[in-house]
C-alpha cells in the first residue's frame, strides 16, 4: 500500500527532473534540438550535430583557490567544437547575468592546460539560460529572446564568436502568447512545450515490499 503522504512530487523544472530530460549521454536527442532551436532563432548560430555531455565541474578548481563553476548541463559539439553551458533556473536575481557569464568565461579559460599558450586552438563557449522568472526589466526589455556577444559599442561589428550568451524567459513567453504576438517558428514551438512541461508536476511512488 502506497500511502498519500508517501508521494513525491518533482517539478520538471528541478535539477534532477530537467538533467534526466536533456542531459542523458545515451539520448542526445532533446539536447541537440533545444541547442539548435536557440541558437538558430536570430539567424546567427551553427548548427549542432554531435552533443557531448561533459563533467559540470570546472576543470581549474584544483589548481586555484577561485571559486568553482557547477553546471546544469556542459555539453561540447565534436561537430564544431563549441561548448555550450545548459541552464534552467526556478528563481532569478539581480545578479544572474553576473553568475551566467562567470560560468561562460570558466568553461573558456578550462579548454588551455597549464603550461599552453596556443590560443589558436580556444573554441567558442555558448551560454544558454531557460528562465522561469524575469531578468530583464523596463520598456526596452519586453522581449522573451536575449543574445549577447561581443560587439564593437559604436559599429556593432562582432569580434568573434567566442562568448556568447542566450536567456530564454519562459514568463515573458507566455504573455506573448496570451497576447497572440508569437510567429510560432522552431523555438517558439519548442519554449511553448518547455513552458507546458515546466507547469507539469511527475508524482514518483516509491515501491512497497
């Protein structure tokens, strides 16, 4: 007999629930399609083809008394050689975009050994962020889709692709879609299954002799 208070509910967008979707080395699949629906969404990024998921810890920390980066999910495309930073948050701050980008530049400084210096061989790391809640605020910050890169301030020419950051606000979608403003292209369908699935709950019984 499985009593009421012996059911756990999980969220889909917990930790263990959203890594179990998108970070299982076996099925890659859900991976690589929510990589590329993002990065495709403003015409600029690569496509993905051979997802890897990697260890979530910062390779450096040994070796440092910094502090050390924990992903959600590293991942590396062989395909291109990109990594890519994987992260759903429940609950933001004022200071994410700050955490966002010290776990872009961690993933970026761990691809030289010590003792290296052939920067040649440094690979662009893509951060990508699923945002239950709001980062961005004011009128010029009404859109749900946020890419950041590293541009010249006056003619916005791009210096490479090498840091690259997107931040996906699911509450923000959902407005405009109550608001009937979405095109419904590649990522909106794909955030609009996120959204559904992050509003679902699984209920796991444990199992009884």
């Amino acid at each position: 007999m499985v009593y009421e208070s012996e059911i756990t509910v999980i969220h889909l967008y917990n930790d263990v629930a959203f890594k179990w979707i998108f970070g299982r080395e076996k099925e890659s699949r859900p991976l690589t399609k929510l990589l590329n629906a993002v990065v495709s969404h403003d015409g600029l990024g690569p496509c993905f083809s051979q997802i890897e998921i990697k260890n979530p810890y910062d390779e450096s920390q040994p070796l440092s008394k910094q502090k050390q980066g924990i992903l959600d999910i590293r991942a590396k495309d062989k395909s291109t050689g990109i990594w890519i930073d994987l992260e759903m948050e429940a609950s933001a701050f004022t200071y994410y975009p700050n955490r966002s980008l010290y776990y872009l530049a961690g993933m970026y400084r761990d691809q030289l050994p010590k003792g290296k210096d052939n920067y040649y061989d440094l690979r662009p790391c893509f951060g990508i962020h699923l945002m239950m809640s709001d980062i961005f605020f004011g009128e010029e910050c009404t859109d749900w889709f946020h890419h950041f890169g590293l541009l010249n301030h006056k003619t916005h020419k791009q210096l490479n692709n090498h840091l690259e950051l997107y931040y996906v606000e699911l509450k923000k979608f959902k407005n405009e879609v109550e608001k009937k403003k979405i095109k419904w292209g590649e990522l909106d369908r794909t955030v609009e299954r996120l959204y559904r699935k992050t509003s679902e709950s699984l209920q796991v019984s444990p199992r009884v002799p």
